[in-house]
C-alpha cells in the first residue's frame, strides 16, 4: 500500500535520531514537553473547532475541560517532576552482596507508536506522547480517520514545532492504520475498542513490541442503599451526558437497590433536563460522531425494546429528533435483560439501563459476571460496603461518590483489566511505562565473591552456612 510506504523511512529516522541521543538531558525533555505546551496555547481554539466540525457538533467546553486542560495539566506535572522521576535511584543490596551498591535508572525505550481514537482525538493523541517524551524517546501518532479534520490539523501543528525525527503524525484510513501497528516499535501504545485491541496486541507479538491497551468495557456504577440518591443520579447524568457518553469510562449501566430505582429514574430525568433544556440547538450537547455510530446506538434501544425492556427518552423540549444532527435523546432503559445487545456490548452513546437489585452481594456478583470493566463506581456512605465492593471486585479504577474522576488524577495511574485493557499511565506511571527501568549492580573492590569460586570444598560449605543466617 502506497500511503504505507513512508512508516519503515519514518520509524529508521526516529531510531537514527535516539540512537545519536539515547539519553535526552532534562532540559531537552522539559523543552519538548513546552513545545507541546505551545502548540496547544496557539491552537486549542481552532483545535476545538475543527473537533465540533468532525462530530457535527461537539462541545467546546467540554474539549476545554476534557481534552486541552487535561494535556496542560499533564505537561505542568511532567515539567515539575522530572528531575525526581529521571534520578538513578538507589535500593538496598543484598547482604551477600555487599559492600557492592545497587541502583535502578530509567531508560528511555527508543520510539513510541501511538494508535488514537476519536471520542477525545486532541487527549488521547497527545498525553500518551507528554509520557513518552518525557521519558526521553521518539514518538509517532496514528489518529483516528474519523476525525479526519482535526487530525489534519494536528498533524500540521506537530510538523511546526517538531522535527519528524522527534514526534511525527501518520495520517490515513484504517488501512495505514494495521500497518503503522505491524511497525517494529519499542513501545506500542493503542487506545479503542477491545475488539481491536485483540488485532493490534496479535500484530505488536510478531515482533515482540511490548503493547499497552488501553480499551473499555461496560462500567458499573453501583448505587449503595446508603446512598444520596438525588446526588448520585446528577453525577451520573453528567458523566454519562458528557461527550453524548462517547467516553470509555463513562457509566454503562447502573445497580440500584430495588426500592429506590424509581427514585434514580426521576433524578436522572430532572438531572439531565437541567443541564440540557434543549438538545437540536444547544452547542452544550455534543452529536454522535457519524451516521454509522448513531445507527448503531437506536439500534440497541429498538432491540431491547423489542424484548420487552422500557425505553424512557428523554427530550426537555419535546423536540422530534432529527438524524442528519445525530444529537441521539438520552434514555433510560428500564427491565433489561442480561442477553439484550445493549447489556452485551459497551454502549458509547447516551443511553443507560438501570439494574435493580436485592442485595449488595447481588450487585457485586452482576459485576463479577461479566469481563473486567474499565471503571467502576460506587455511591453510598457505609464504609463497610464500600471495602467490600473495592476488595471483591476487579477493575482499571474506581471513582467513589462519582464518576469520571480518578482519570484526572495525575498521581494516579490509569489503565484497564483483563479485556479493559493492559498497563497503565499518567503522570509518573506513564514515565515509567515508557522507561526501561535499568538495574545497576556496582562491585566494591572489597568484595568477598573470591570465596566462592572453585575450587568448591568445605571453605565454600562455612561461607554459605554463614550466609544462610542473614536470608
């Protein structure tokens, strides 16, 4: 394929490049790291544009808050931290092995390739690459096809304040994209579906690239009896209204205690009407990102309707929906059952079932029923049962009294399980998931090891017995 040919140039470029710097200065590493800074400072209105244009309407502010703060606030923490995270740290020596030293420094891996998706093309092309260069390597991106205008743009952008060697976008369909992932990278990073992440992780194994996925899910939220259920349902309308819950963490469906369901259904209604009083013509509420995703989406609802579920839409206004906008209502979906397409497979869109349960333990063992989700949360006050959801479940992370947040934590790693993803970034965690962590090992000319060389007899039996003593 034609538009594939300039990957193997661009990879041997960027490998040339770390090989004449394979241990970039904190001052280089913090310079890139302001060059990206930069770029966003210039672009991130027109950024934000082109963004909406893609969708058909997208936010601004939510690309303000979820995507271009998300990248500074990442770049601010990397800049502060740096000289501590790229330190050659000492750790202890074994007994048998002193007087030598022993100490661990971080090495940048070489070239990182970075797979980005659509829902937040600006964050998640661009916090992968603030890890990676602040690691010290090279980078390369493959945006998403479905976003073709802002991938455009940012790869112009990138072009202004890098060098290919540096950091470099690969544009093209999802052709391109199965070959950038079949590169020989020294870290391959991917963000999408888990369907896909199967094919990228098949593809990284042929040549032995390490891989982290970072995919979704259907992510719980469980509502404790305990709970604020007003409070709850407005943080969970909110995140799951963000972004028209095209977001891998946002709440895929939600576990309600029996008597209270009726309850969160009123409060979700309420909650959603008050951020969105219209939907055609309000710039707050973000369309679905094309025709074949909005079809998707009404076609989970008409199927679990179909098997007997209600659908309770939600329109404030009591606008007809009109498709060419792909502004879908958001709906509740009430008395699902565990074999309907939409209690099967991630949602991504608006739409949200409500579970009801008997028990605690009941709402846990739904959880533990199905793959590992990207993200749970949980809402109530009985500390108890809270240790009980956090030690009895498996998850990438957990929010608790909300939705979304642990994501914005920069001392916090983020990542998936099991089918939700492998390995985890952000802050620090990202540093090192970029990093060899080097093992040093430094011999004291008063080492004893002259000991234990042949020939072996009873000198080698009364050093070892002695040794023993100290394990």
């Amino acid at each position: 394929m034609d538009r594939a040919d300039p990957l193997p140039p661009l990879l041997a470029l960027q490998r040339a490049a770390f090989g004449r710097e394979p241990y970039p200065t904190l001052q280089v590493r913090r310079a890139r790291l302001q060059r990206i800074g930069a770029l966003l400072e210039e672009n991130a209105t027109r950024m934000a544009q082109a963004i909406s244009a893609d969708f058909g309407n997208r936010s601004l502010h939510e690309t303000a808050i979820a995507e271009t703060f998300f990248v500074q606030a990442g770049i601010a923490h990397a800049h502060k931290h740096l000289p501590r995270w790229m330190k050659q740290r000492r750790v202890p020596t074994s007994f048998h092995s002193l007087p030598g030293s022993s100490s661990i420094l971080p090495q940048p891996v070489g070239v990182v390739g970075v797979v980005s998706p659509w829902n937040y093309p600006l964050q998640l092309a661009l916090a992968p690459v603030v890890a990676a260069l602040a690691a010290g390597n090279r980078a390369m991106v493959k945006p998403s096809e479905l976003t073709p205008g802002f991938s455009e743009m940012l790869a112009q952008c990138v072009a202004k304040h890098f060098d290919p060697d540096e950091f470099a976008i690969v544009l093209g369909d999802a052709e391109v994209g199965k070959a950038f992932v079949r590169q020989p990278f020294d870290h391959l990073f991917f963000t999408g579906s888990t369907a896909v992440g199967r094919q990228v992780a098949l593809a990284a194994a042929a040549n032995l690239t390490p891989v982290t996925l970072e995919l979704g899910g259907k992510s719980p939220a469980i509502i404790d009896a305990s709970a604020d259920v007003a409070e709850a349902a407005a943080r969970i309308a909110a995140g799951k209204l963000f972004n028209a819950g095209q977001t891998c963490i946002a709440p895929d469906y939600v576990l309600v205690p029996r008597p209270q369901r009726d309850a969160f259904v009123a409060a979700y209604q309420l909650a959603a009407q008050r951020m969105y009083p219209r939907l055609d013509a309000n710039p707050d509420y973000t369309s679905i990102v094309n025709d074949r995703h909005y079809q998707r989406l009404q076609g989970l609802a008409r199927d679990a309707q179909a098997q007997g579920a209600r659908v309770l839409s939600i329109s404030p206004a009591g606008e007809t929906e009109q498709p060419a906008l792909r502004k879908l209502r958001p709906a509740l979906l009430l008395d699902v059952q565990p074999e309907m397409a939409v209690m099967r497979e991630e949602i991504f869109g608006p739409l949200l079932p409500v579970i009801a349960y008997d028990t605690a333990d009941e709402a846990i063992g739904f959880v533990n029923q199905r793959p590992r989700p990207l993200a749970l949360y949980w809402f109530g006050t009985d500390a108890s049962r809270q240790r009980d959801v956090l030690t009895k479940t498996v998850s990438g992370g957990v929010t608790v009294n909300d939705v979304l947040l642990h994501i914005a934590q920069e001392n916090l790693p983020f990542g998936g399980a099991g089918e939700s993803g492998i390995g985890a970034y952000h802050g620090e965690f990202g540093f090192r998931l970029f990093s060899k962590e080097k093992p040093v090992f430094v011999q004291s000319r008063w080492a004893g090891t002259a000991m234990m060389r042949p020939p072996y007899g009873p000198k080698t039996q009364r050093v070892l017995a002695m040794l023993r003593r100290f394990v």
